[in-house]
C-alpha cells in the first residue's frame, strides 16, 4: 500500500476523518502520514467519571504540519447516541512510513491496531463497559468512579490494565505492536459508524492548539495528560503558563519533569533485565501513586501544589528513586558475581552449599588421633 498517496494535509489530526467519506472507514483508511514514529504513550492516571452516561477514550498522539505530534488527552465524553462504542485511533507502520487510523463510534469496538491504551482498551475490543438495555454498565475494576454513585456496575477482573505499562509503544507494526485486524474486526468495520461528537471536535482542536502539548515542547510528557472532559480541557489549556498553572502537577517543573525522568529509568531498567517483572510493578504502582496524590492535592488547591506539598512528592519521589537505583544495583553485582566465576547466581550459591557440605569435620575426626 502507498501511504504517500493517501496522505492528508489536514489542520486537526483528531478530527480528520471529517473530510474523509463514510464508507472508507471500511477499508481501515489512512487519514495521514508520517515519517517518523510517533513518542511511546505517556504514562497517566485516569481522572474521575463525571458524571453516568460518559464513556472513557484514551489519549493518543496526533499530527499535523504545523505543530508535528501532539497530544490530545485522554478524556471521559458522551457518546452521541445510545449503544455505541468508541474505536480509538492508532498509528500503523507500513510502506516505510505511519499511517494514522481515524477513531470513530459504532456498535461494536473494531481494530485499533492492537496497542495497549490501558483503562479497558487492552489492544482488543473494550473491558471497560457495555450497554445494558439502553444504559451503559461500567466494569468497576477498571473505572475511576471517585465520588459519582454508579448505578449500573459490574466486574470483570479480567481486564488488569489501569495503567499503561510496560510496553507503551503507540503504533502498530515492526518495532511497535504486532496484531493484524481479525476476522471479527474486519466485520466491524463495515458496521454504521458515527463521527466524534463536537464536543470531541472541540477537545481535538483544544489540543492541536496548546503548544504544550506539542512533543516538541514537552518531549513526550504532555502538559495535560487526561482531562474529565473536553470542557474542563479547554478550560486548563487557556490557564497554561501561568504562575498557578507552572506550579501545577502535570505540567513542565520539577515534579513532573522527575516522574516522566523516573519512567523512563523504569523503561530502561525492564529492556535491559536489570529490573525483574514484580519489581517493575511495585515500581510502576508506587509512581501511579505519587502521580494521583499530585493531581487530588492539585484539584484541592485551584490548580496549583504548595510548597509543602512538592516537598512531600519529591520525598516520595526520592525514594522510588532510591529503589531504582537498588533494584538495578542488586542485578549488576549479580551479573558481576556470575560473570567472575563463569556460573549464574544460584549455581554460585550450589556450589557453595556443596564446598561447605565436604569442608565439615568428619564425626569420627572430631578428635583426631595423636
């Protein structure tokens, strides 16, 4: 497939399949492309249902000409008619370059090429929810319902994905994500589809026009990351760069600078060995910690943290760094143990337990003879 042939040259990435017909979400079309990989995904916590009836979308990366990629927050958003479900837009690798897939709204969850977008959309369909007689059920193992009573709830321990970790590649293809659109899918595909609402329209240009949010300004961590709606979006993007707003969680200063800094030694730490899978996770789990702390304290002091308060998350961060540092630390002087004697770890320990085992005095040599 030539990509370059199908590229767009449009203003809101997010937007795009506005200009694109109907039926050709059926051939998966490609809106736009792009040379260069999109950044990995941000990590994030998800903000708090506001109210029955919103349906969670995931934050993704877009592009255009003029600002290159940029993030548009994950965000809860009323879908724009009952029984349908929101298929989030991705990335695909292929003819040497990305090919961005518009998101779109339909009766069923369709390919997005298989990434890992975390809070229900594990790379296949939807664990997040489902309509139940007209009214959506949310699966409270994976929502954040914060203080919202929900009526229609249920569970499904199946989908364990609040966070998106480990992998946090955003295209589908060599280096990223590999899945292929399955027979299911592909049906799906040619189902009646539904544009975003203009409330998502307004969301994505929100974002295309926050320099912010602009990879090249933020080098992969977002200012705003996930936003309890498209409203409460535009509202923060218009205070960015004040004094409150450069004191605030989430944006470019010493807080957050440290957490996505701390992410990527976590990254590091998994590609190369040195950090096992349970020390990731308590890894993972203890900055996901530190980050909704920042954001409640945030919320509670009309978008700024005090001083006491950054302190009290550096001290936190300070020791998932310390961690960092004593996990990777533990596995290079095991590697360094094994590499002098030639053995792995445990063998090391075996052959110790073996040498002290016949080095023990002999009962009948306890009193040696004269």
């Amino acid at each position: 497939m030539n990509f370059s042939k199908l590229a767009r040259k449009f203003l809101i990435a997010g937007a795009l399949f506005l200009a694109v017909p109907m039926a050709s979400f059926a051939q998966f079309a490609i809106a736009i492309s792009v040379h260069t990989a999109p950044p990995p995904l941000p990590v994030y916590v998800q903000p708090p249902l506001p109210a029955e009836g919103y349906i969670w979308t995931p934050g993704y990366w877009a592009y255009s000409d003029d600002a290159g990629y940029y993030w548009v927050p994950g965000v809860w958003v009323q879908p724009p008619t009952v029984g349908v479900l929101w298929t989030p837009p991705y990335w695909g690798f292929e003819g040497g370059v990305y090919g961005f897939h518009a998101g779109y709204w339909g009766p069923h969850v369709g390919f997005y090429g298989g990434i890992n977008y975390g809070f229900g959309y594990t790379g296949v369909g939807f664990g997040g929810g489902l309509w139940v007689g007209g009214h959506f059920s949310y699966n409270s193992v994976v929502n954040n319902f914060g203080g919202v009573h929900v009526t229609n709830v249920y569970v499904n321990r199946t989908v364990i994905n609040n966070t998106v970790i480990n992998n946090h590649a955003s295209f589908n293809g060599p280096g990223g994500w590999q899945a292929r659109p399955t027979a299911q899918e592909q049906q799906y595909a040619h189902e009646q589809h539904f544009q975003p609402t203009a409330a998502q329209q307004q969301h994505f240009e929100t974002a295309h026009n926050t320099p912010a949010q602009r990879f090249s300004a933020n080098a992969g961590h977002p200012t705003v990351v996930a936003a309890r709606t498209p409203q409460a979006f535009h509202q923060q993007a218009a205070h960015i760069g004040t004094p409150a707003q450069r004191d605030g969680f989430g944006n470019r200063n010493e807080v957050n600078t440290r957490q996505g800094n701390q992410q990527a030694r976590i990254n590091n730490g998994v590609r190369s060995g040195q950090l096992t899978p349970g020390e990731t996770r308590n890894l993972e789990n203890r900055d996901s910690s530190i980050n909704r702390q920042a954001q409640a304290d945030r919320a509670a002091n009309g978008g700024a943290l005090t001083g006491q308060e950054r302190q009290q998350i550096n001290q936190r961060q300070n020791n998932v760094s310390n961690s960092i540092n004593r996990d990777d630390h533990n596995a290079n002087n095991d590697r360094a143990a094994a590499a002098r004697q030639g053995k792995a770890p445990q063998q090391e320990r075996q052959q110790a337990q073996h040498v002290e085992k016949n080095n023990a005095p002999h009962p009948k040599e306890d009193h040696p003879r004269r």
